[in-house]
C-alpha cells in the first residue's frame, strides 16, 4: 500500500480529542483559580475548600469504574457526547452553587450537618456532576483512538491528545481571571463550561465510525483496519468479547498491588498541585488572581515536557538489553529523583517567588514522565484481558490518594494558619509531594523485582 496517497482524516478526529482534553483540564481548573476569591465571599476554612476537591476527586474515582463499560454500551459517538454534555452542565452550574446549596439543604434536611454552608453544599454538588462527567473523557478518547489509528500510530495520536491535558492546565490561568475579573466568577464557570457545547457540535459533525464515516477515502479506511485484529478494547474496560477476570482473582497477584500502591502514592501530589498552587501563590506571596497567570501558565507549560520524555525516556533502556518492565521501571526511578527538587521550594522561596514555580514545575512534569509509564507496567505483565480490570483498581486507589491529600492539606492549613504560620503547612504537604513518588518506586520495586509476566490467568 503506497501510503502517500492515504488521506490524513484520522489526525482531525484526533485533533478534536485533543480539543475536548483540553476543555476537559480547564473545566476542573477553574475553581482552584478562583479560590482564594471564593474563599473570602463565603468564608470558606481550608478544610471546607478541601472537602470540595475530596468530592471531585471521589467521585471520579468512583466514575472512572464504570466510565469504559457506558462508553462501551453507548458506542464512542454518543459515548462521548454524554460525558461532555454531563460535565459541562456541571461546569455551568458551579455559577448557580449558591441557590443549588439552599435548594440541596431544604430537600434533604442537612442544615446545620457539621457547619456546612450553603455554598460549599452547592459546589459539592456541582463538582461531583462535574466528575462524573469528566470521567468518561478519557476512555471515549482512548477508545475512538482504537478505530481511527493502526497500532503503531495509536501511542502518537494517543500522546497528542493527552498533551490537551496540559495545554488546558496553561490555558486556564490565563483565561479564568481575566474572565472573573471583567464579569464576575460565575461568568468564569459559565463561559468556560459553554466551551464544551461547541466541542459538541464539532463532534457530530465530524465524528462517526471509520464503517460509516464518509469523509474516509478508501485507501485511509483501509490503512485504519490494517489490523487484523481490528479494534483493541479501551483501557479502563475490556472489550465485551474478551472474558473478564474478577477483581478478587486479580488481587493474589503481587503486580496488582504494585501498581495500585504506586497510583495511590502519587496521583494526589498531581491534584494538589492542579488544586492548591494558585492559593499557594496568594498565601505565600499575596498574588491575586491576575498576577498568578503567568506563574502558573509557565509552571503548566514544563509539564509538557515531563509529558513527551517519560514516554521516551524507557526506550533508551530497552535499546541497551532491558527488558520492557525493567527499562520501564530503571527510568521510573530516576524520574521518582525529580520531585526531590521540591524540598527545596520553601527554604529558597524567599529569594524570588520563580524559585518555588520553577522546582514544582519539575516536580509536576516528573509527574507527567512518571504518569506515563506506571499504566504502562500493566500492559507489560498482565495478558489484554486483566489490563482494564487492574488499571481500575489502580484509578480507583489513586483517587482515594487524591481524597487524603486534599483532606490532610485543608486540615494542615486551617492548624497552621490559626497559628500565624500557614508556610509551615505548605513545607509540610511539598515535603509529602516530593518524597512519593521515591516511596512508591521502592515498594512496587520490592513487590516485583524483576520481570514476571502473568500466565496463568
């Protein structure tokens, strides 16, 4: 097949999974930009903001469960468009969080319940509607990435979408002030939850299966089912034609809890930064919501490249004689390194507020190289049909991890900042950031030490 003459429709499919990432990123974003501004309105602790990112991250986890199984049933096209719709509803409604508080109070009866205010009531509300819905992005990508692209260009595509994650991460901060700033916050939510609707549109227009879709030439349908395999399941749920393992068969296998020790350790230090940085800024620095943009756009912008050389970085082993878990976990090792730097952003940051963004700019794109390879150590021991049963254990224990960060860090907050000394928190939750991902390397290193691949499954 002479593949200069194949049309090049697959890259707008993944252009428009690279679009809805990126929407995905900046939808979750727009409450922790706005939090210190929040924060005074409605005389919200740290504890209080904590309970609200716990609910997200909760929920998520919960969701990601089942997210792959509904993409499944429902079929990518609607799949996909389900989860937007859902998440950008819950977007928009975080504007209407205040009445939506009072409303949820009066339904259930839950005035008074620990000294819940209307407001964090309504935002819990909306950010578990939120959750649900953005759970759903990833398995909808991965899976049209399954159709549109052979193999050997799906981990290409799959990597150009998933820097949507990181370009939405820039994007918010240099968008959401300015938007709250010039028409209030509840415009910031609206506006940028809108933003989903016009994904959508797109999406009908130009999405539909490779079978039916007829923007595909001949030659390019072809080349998409070189396979002879054809589509491959996605990875959060395996295909219904491949028999499924039981969680409880899974968990004898000293693999599985490698992987679901190492997302538990390390998943929370990335939503504490995605969560918690700009009120970092503002605490530590009194930077208001507009001076943050470019620290944070600058910090996001780094983990682009944690994003593209974690994926590489195993290779340079694997070249040398390694094998791929092996190789895998010897660059992992030294990406756990990384976030060390970390340590150093308080006792530095009395030089230049650019010490600290810069050394959590390495630490978060660490996590991104280190992202990128821990779902990977699935595929390199387990047979296809566990791999989405063991990457779902594993989400979900990383959003259990996500939960008891956010928690132990509004409750460090609220201690030291009665004290006159909120700094010291902050020292307290880097130091647990920095050192994660260090731990978690040498506990999944001694549960598998070396390459031992499932058989018997």
């Amino acid at each position: 097949m002479n593949e200069t003459k194949i049309t090049k429709y697959r890259w707008t499919i993944c252009a428009l999974l690279f679009f809805a990432t990126t929407v995905n990123y900046l939808d979750r974003q727009v409450l922790s930009l706005l939090h210190t501004q929040l924060a005074e309105e409605f005389n919200w602790t740290n504890t209080d903001y904590a309970n609200i990112t716990a609910a997200f991250q909760f929920v998520y986890a919960l969701s990601m469960l089942f997210a792959g199984r509904i993409v499944d049933k429902l079929g990518t096209k609607w799949g996909y468009a389900v989860a937007i719709i859902l998440w950008s509803v819950g977007a928009i409604l975080h504007a209407k969080a205040i009445p939506m508080g009072h409303g949820l109070v009066n339904i259930l009866g839950i005035v008074g319940i620990s000294g819940v205010s209307f407001s964090v009531i309504g935002f819990i509300f909306s950010r578990a509607i939120l959750a649900i819905g953005e759970s759903g992005n990833f398995p909808a990508a991965i899976k049209a990435t399954a159709e549109y692209f052979p193999k050997k260009e799906r981990s290409l595509a799959t990597g150009i979408f998933n820097s949507g994650a990181n370009v939405g991460a820039v994007l918010a901060p240099l968008t959401v002030p300015w938007i709250a700033l010039k028409y209030g916050w509840e415009a910031a939510f609206i506006i940028i939850g809108a933003v989903g609707f016009l994904w959508l549109i797109l999406w009908f227009i130009f999405y539909e299966i490779p079978a039916k879709q007829k923007r595909l030439s001949d030659a390019e349908r072809a080349y998409i089912l070189s396979d002879a395999e054809g589509v491959e399941p996605i990875t959060t749920d395996p295909a219904p034609n491949i028999e499924k393992v039981s969680w409880v068969q899974l968990f004898k296998y000293r693999q599985t809890w490698a992987f679901t020790f190492g997302k538990f350790m390390t998943d929370g230090v990335w939503w504490f930064f995605l969560f918690w940085l700009p009120s970092y800024l503002n605490v530590q620095y009194g930077m208001d919501n507009t001076a943050i943009m470019l620290p944070l756009a600058v910090l996001y912008s780094m983990t682009m490249i944690g994003s593209v050389g974690g994926g590489w970085f195993p290779m340079y082993f694997m070249k040398r004689g390694y094998t791929a878990y092996d190789g895998r976990m010897k660059a992992m090792f030294i990406i756990a390194l990384f976030p060390l730097l970390v340590l150093l952003a308080q006792p530095l940051g009395h030089y230049t507020f650019w010490i600290p963004v810069i050394l959590i700019g390495i630490g978060a794109s660490a996590h991104q190289a280190w992202s990128a390879n821990i779902f990977t150590t699935v595929s390199d021991m387990f047979p296809q049909k566990a791999i989405g049963s063991v990457i779902g254990i594993g989400g979900m224990a990383g959003g259990i991890g996500g939960v008891v960060i956010s928690k132990l860090g509004g409750a460090l907050f609220d201690y030291y900042k009665e004290q006159g000394h909120i700094q010291t928190g902050y020292t307290i939750m880097f130091a647990i950031c920095a050192v994660a991902y260090l731990v978690a390397w040498v506990v999944m290193k001694s549960l598998v030490p070396k390459y031992r691949p499932i058989t018997d499954l």
